[in-house]
C-alpha cells in the first residue's frame, strides 16, 4: 500500500493547484491584506463540559484545549497565529491537544510557527499532535522531527496513557484518514478506562467504528470556511464525513456513549478570509457525572 493509499488519484492536480498557487500568493499578499482590513476574523473559543461516570469524582476536572489547522502560510499572518497562541495561553490547559494542518504551501512554515509557540506557552505545558493531510503532502517526518524537538509529543498512531491523578485516561492519535496510513491497532495497544482520540479529520471516523472511545476531536473542515447563515458549509471540505460533521459536537454510537467534536479550526486554505464560519479553538472540561 503506498503512503497515500486514498489520495493519489487526486495527487497530480493537487500538485498543479499548489504551483499555481504558490505563484499567485507570491510576498503572502492575502494574509497581509486579510490582517489589515480585518478579514481574518476574531478567534472564538467554543466551550464544552463533558460528564463522565468513569471520571473519578474525587479527581479535579481536567482542562483540555484543542486547536487545529493552523495553516502557517501565505494565507494566515502570524499576527493571527500569535492571537490564537495568546488564547490557548490565556485558556491555562491542563494539556494541549494539536489537530494538523500546521503549514500550508511550504514545510519551512513550520519553523515560524514554533518559534510563536516557543514564546508563548510554558514548556511544562503538556502538548500532543497529529499530522493533517497538508503536513502530509510537504514533508511529515521534517514537521514531526521539528514538533517533536519543541516537546510537542507526536500521536500519529501512537498511545500515551496520562500522569497520576489522570492515569485513568489515555490519549489514541490517528494518522490522517486522507493522506496517511491511520492504524487503529497501534493507536489502541494500550488503554486505560476513558479513551481519548486526536485526529485530523470527521473521515477518520470510519476507521472507529468498531473501537470503543469516548471523546475524540477533529479538525480539517474549517466548517466549511465559507457557509451560509445557519452554518451550513457552501463547500465542504474534503473526505467522505466533511459535510456530516462540519463543525460542533456529535453523540455517536448505539448507545450514543460517543462524543465527536470538531472544531472549524485557526487558519485559512486556498481563500484568505471566512464567511459565517469564525476561528475556533476549542475548550473541553472533562468531569465526573
Ligand atoms: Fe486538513
């Protein structure tokens, strides 16, 4: 199977779309045009809590915050990273968990967004990634090897079981369903009693169905970036669940015992701004019931 068994037919034209692209967003004149007239929006923090009976109840809520999509480029201005950094910050994570998508168009990006990130949160901050499918189209081992050197624990089909007090929790990464290779097996060598998933995208979904988890968090869609007043992406993004679960929180499974949640994300793609579908991190305290 090659390294993007789901995407090669598709690899041809998205090599054409970057090379043009990259010629048109020559000197980043969206992001600086988008930063000056506002077009880059406010960032939003969408706030969950989340119940549940396997939580011990004499444990203390555990602060998770989710960020996705960066898309550190020609596209999204530091200045709008660096706001979003700020707001993590301020949020005060218990850990931070990191949806891919951190470059778009160039794998050096990586470099000016960790140097943001470097700045800004402590080092004690417990930090978790996975890779999105532009990640995976630059350059995945350089961009792991670069997260990994700033502490930023990688997840792509990896476990890592919580410290004490929360060593009844444990965190499963998956590869991106479209550009990599996701091996749920490996993701789930080790568990402990409530399992949490990171994942880039809604499709990675499919690869769950027959695993048991309790919360898993997703990005890629950017809610369809542009949508129409009740929320509704006017294109989805691609993969087979991008429309389904746009953005927001979905209760999944027989017995509903499921939780998905997928955030619109930081930055931009192809179009420099946003309609009806603002920046987004995500705030999600874990409780006892
Ligand atoms: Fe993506």
């Amino acid at each position: 199977m090659g390294k993007f068994p789901r995407f090669s037919k598709h690899a041809f034209i998205r090599f054409l779309r970057e090379k043009v692209e990259k010629i048109l967003f020559m000197g980043s004149w969206p992001a600086k045009l988008g930063i000056l007239v506002g077009f880059q929006g406010t960032i939003l923090i969408t706030r969950y809590r989340i119940r549940l009976n396997k939580f011990p109840s004499d444990i203390p809520q555990l602060k998770i915050v989710f960020a996705s999509d960066f898309h550190m480029g020609p596209t999204t201005h530091a200045k709008h990273i660096t706001q979003s950094i700020d707001k993590i910050s301020d949020l005060k994570p218990d850990i931070l968990l990191l949806g891919g998508d951190f470059v778009y168009l160039k794998t050096d990006y990586i470099d000016s967004w960790l140097k943001i990130i470097a700045q800004k949160l402590p080092e004690s901050m417990k930090k978790y990634a996975v890779l999105g499918n532009h990640d995976n189209h630059l350059d995945a081992k350089y961009i792991s090897a670069a997260l990994e050197k700033y502490g930023i624990k990688m997840l792509c089909n990896r476990f890592e079981i919580l410290a004490p007090p929360y060593d009844f929790i444990s965190l499963h990464g998956l590869d991106d369903w479209l550009s990599g290779t996701p091996d749920v097996e490996s993701a789930f060598e080790r568990q402990a009693a409530i399992k949490i998933v990171l994942m880039h995208s809604p499709s990675n979904y499919l690869d769950l169905q027959n695993t048991e988890f309790d919360l898993a968090f997703c990005g890629h869609t950017h809610g369809g970036q542009i949508a129409f007043a009740d929320g509704s992406p006017l294109r989805a993004g691609s993969g087979p669940l991008s429309r389904q679960f746009n953005f927001g929180l979905f209760r999944l499974g027989e017995k509903m015992q499921k939780t998905l949640i997928v955030s619109k994300g930081v930055g931009f793609g192809s179009v420099p701004f946003r309609i009806n579908s603002a920046p987004e991190i995500i705030s999600c305290r874990l409780t006892a019931e």
